[in-house]
C-alpha cells in the first residue's frame, strides 16, 4: 500500500521574526540544518522503505498545501534538493488545517487510489529521524486497518505552550515495534502546576500535529463531522485550476470553507470521551527530540550549544557570556557578560530579547502590522520565481536596488505608471525588451526604460545575471506593475 506525504505549509513564522516574515516563513529557512525545515521534512522519510521492507510500503511523492504567495518558494525548495511533489495545493487563504488535510486527501484520492496519509507540519524538526520513521511504520501499519492515528511527544518537562492528549487504554497490536493507546482526550494548554502534573503522571503527551489515516476515511468523518467543510472543499478543489505541478484551489468556494483545525473538525469526536459507538483514535508515542520551534527559546534548545551554553549562528562573539543565543546573518555580533539573550540581526531589524519573554515577540510584530511596516513581511532582499532583488537605498523620489535573475529566467512583460528605470549590468549578459527594441547588455553597459514603456528583462546566459536597477518617480511600490506576459502566470500582486 502507498503512503502519502502531506506537507502543511500554511504557517507565517511571526514568532521568530525577524528572521522569519510572512513572505518568507521559518519553513523556508535553513535553522537546524544546512537543509530549510521544509527540506528536512520531506528527506525525513527517506530510507523508510528499506528499513521496513516487510510492510511493503511506497512512499509517494508529497502532496503540499501552501498559501498561494509561496508557490514558487515551495517548488525552488524541492528543485534544490532534487525532488519533485506529487502537487503543490495554493490556498487563496489560510482556512486552518482541516480544510487543507481534506482537499489533500481528494487529490491523494484522484484515480481511485487510497493511500495512508501521514500528515505532517513543514516547520517542526526531529533529531532522531530514525526513530521517527520506526513509529511512522507502527502508524502505517494501524492506518492501513482503517484507524486514526496521531502522535504524542513524551514530554521533557511542564511546558505550558502545547495542547496535550491524555492517553487511554493499551491498544492491542502484537506486531508494532512499540505501543498503541486509545486517545482518551485533548486537553488545551494548561498553567504551570497542570503542566507539571500531567507530566508526573505519565499520562500525558504534547499534542504533535501530525496525524495518519486512509484517505477514504479522513474524507468519511469529515462528511460525517463537518459536511460544510467537506462541500466547501470538494468545490474548491473540483473547480480548481491546474498549471503542472500547482493546483490553484477554486477562490471562491474556498472563502466560504469553515475555519477548523484536524484536532476540533474531527479528532476530538474520535476521543474515548467524546466517541461515538465504532468512533475511535489511537496514539503513538514519540520521543525522538521532537520540537516545532515555536519561538526563539525552542530553537535555543535544539541546537549545539558550547560549553558555555552559547549557540552561535554566523559571525558571532561572546565573551563572559551564558545561555545565548545568537544569529548573525549581516555583520558582526558580540555580546559581553549578558546571560539568556537572543540576539538577532538582519539587514533591516535587530531582535534583543530574554529567553524567557521569547513568545513575546508577537508584541513586535502587532506593532509592525498596526503601523503596516514592511519589516512585517519581507525581507530588504525579496525572493521571485526569476531570482531576487534587495533594496541598497532609497529616498522620498528614488530607489535602488540589486537584481538577481537566475539563468535562463526571465521577468514579466511590464510597465510603470509612475516610475522609470536604469538599468546597469555588473555580471552576466541580459536580454532587455524595450519597447520594440530587443537588445543584448553584458557587463557595465546600461539602458534607460522611461516611465510608461513595454519592458522586460532576461537571462539568456549560463551564469547569474546582477543588475542594479535605479528607479525615479512619484510611487515606487511594486504594486505599480501592469503585467502583459508572465511565464510564471502571476498577476499584478505578486
């Protein structure tokens, strides 16, 4: 029988801003590894197969649900790595995790197929990725008999942060590797003496988010519990448009799909204490160094630290110092005789925060939202489907920037209302459209696209292609764009 990744991939990241923006999420970003998050969970499953081979499983190729804006960023995560997705699903909006898992499981189920689906958030990390993959064949093996499955960390300690699940009665299954348990309840977060409780009890897991089950059935009780969801979704994905690997789920029908996530939509009907007669989940038991990173005192945790219990990343120094964390990703960063700090530095912010206030950030980027600063969501350097750009400078009437234009790669057929443009090549050759001029630039040559004119810029070449781009006039927002061509079939807004 296939098993099925399914990648969620719908999460912001604010937390641990300003590393992460909306733009431009944790999932995307290389934090515990020289592999993004996204990349570490799709090669987690790797080697599941051959370490298994008496379940006879085939893993598939993921299915990913993502917000419409980071397509392009989901399929140049799988390019760099030498994958491709099964499909990538582009939500207009996020509608939480049930709708995604449903429209999903419909794709997975296209040509009559039903595979064990293994749900799976795209910004948690697994230090023992072996000992995942044992309790993943444990779920394989239940899903594939037709149960629900979902998986409990063990807990290191009274974490206050996490919903947990209460574990019931030893499920019988003498051929798993480990145990089974009846899912007695879901338990929202708790205070501090709960947490501790909970935790001397045994009894208790934090709730993971990931899940496993047969397609067929995850689509039964989502029509059973939330038919409006089910409708919803069905249309959306029914009345959906497909570009290769994308499906662009149907805006409309989507809208009208009801907020809810897996756990409330269905798995709280399945618990012992809610269920319905024939209504069960199980749970499996995960202790493999799990975390979501879910603020910057997680990511703390689950690095290298050094002796000290300093964890550096990029140019850092620390002297007299304990407990740190430090991310350098501009210039230099040092810190003297502080102990439990984060400290993080980007082009355009610098984060200094305790530790213990981590979950506080959000503070910063309420802030940015009420006063719609761009630091919200993007980087100086933003990424496109054709490469990059970032802002160098800019002022009340100019701004400049450096272009980056992958090989082969070329942008929209565009123009400006309020604003022209200079173009100077530093490295590679360009292609410049101009009107109804079609001419070549190679290093230090430049053009002139005055405000108004049909433009469009391309890499012919094999290497790189830098530009810096001088922009003049009235409005300089990248909203000032009218597209007449776009290989990447974007609008105006994108």
């Amino acid at each position: 029988m296939r098993l099925q990744p399914v990648i969620l991939s719908g999460g912001s990241g604010t937390r641990l801003w300003p590393l992460s923006r909306e733009a431009y999420p944790k999932q995307f970003l290389p934090l515990t590894s020289e592999h993004t998050m996204l990349q570490e969970t799709v090669r987690r499953l790797d080697g599941l197969d051959r370490e298994h081979p008496r379940l006879g499983i085939g893993v598939a190729d993921a299915v990913v649900v993502c917000n419409e804006g980071h397509r392009f960023l989901v399929a140049e995560q799988f390019r760099l790595i030498h994958r491709e997705p099964a499909a990538i699903i582009l939500e207009p909006e996020g509608r939480n995790t049930a709708p995604a898992l449903t429209a999903a499981a419909l794709v997975a189920s296209r040509e009559g197929q039903d595979p064990v689906l293994l749900v799976m958030p795209a910004d948690h990390t697994m230090r023992d990725e072996a000992g995942f993959r044992q309790v993943v064949a444990d779920g394989f093996t239940l899903a594939a008999q037709g149960h629900v499955v979902t998986f409990g960390i063990v807990p290191t300690k009274p974490e206050t942060g996490y919903g947990y699940i209460r574990q019931g009665d030893a499920f019988p299954a003498p051929d798993l590797a480990g145990s089974a348990f009846g899912l007695r309840a879901f338990v929202e977060k708790p205070d501090a003496q709960t947490a501790l409780a909970y935790l001397e009890s045994g009894d208790y897991f934090w709730n993971s988010g990931l899940f496993m089950m047969r397609a067929s059935v995850w689509l039964d009780l989502i029509q059973q519990y939330r038919p409006d969801i089910a409708a919803a979704a069905g249309r959306a994905v029914a009345q959906g448009e497909s570009d290769g690997i994308f499906l662009r789920l149907d805006a409309d029908s989507f809208h009208a799909c009801p907020s809810d996530s897996i756990d409330y939509a269905v798995m709280e009907h399945l618990s012992e204490e809610k269920a319905a007669p024939g209504a069960s989940a199980l749970v499996l038991a995960l202790a493999v160094g799990w975390s979501d990173v879910g603020a910057w005192s997680s990511l703390w945790e689950v690095r290298d630290q050094d002796e000290e219990g300093n964890v550096l990343d990029g140019d850092a120094f620390v002297h007299n110092a304990h407990n740190n964390l430090l991310v350098a990703r501009h210039r230099m960063v040092a810190v003297i005789g502080v102990d439990g700090l984060v400290v993080v530095e980007t082009p355009d912010a610098v984060l200094v925060v305790s530790k213990e206030h981590a979950q506080d950030v959000k503070a910063v980027t309420q802030h940015l939202q009420r006063e719609q600063r761009r630091e919200l969501r993007h980087h100086q350097r933003s990424h496109r489907p054709w490469g990059d750009f970032e802002s160098i400078d800019h002022g009340e009437r100019y701004q400049v920037k450096r272009l980056t234009v992958k090989p082969g790669e070329t942008l929209s057929l565009q123009m400006h209302h309020h604003r022209a443009e200079h173009w100077i090549v530093v490295s590679g050759t360009a292609r410049v459209t101009n009107e109804d001029r079609v001419f070549l630039l190679t290093e230090n040559q430049s053009t002139y696209i005055p405000v108004g004119a049909k433009h469009r810029l391309e890499n012919p070449g094999s290497l790189p292609l830098e530009i810096i781009e001088v922009q003049s006039g009235s409005y300089l927002g990248e909203d000032d764009i009218v597209r007449f061509e776009d290989v990447y079939k974007r609008n105006s807004k994108d």
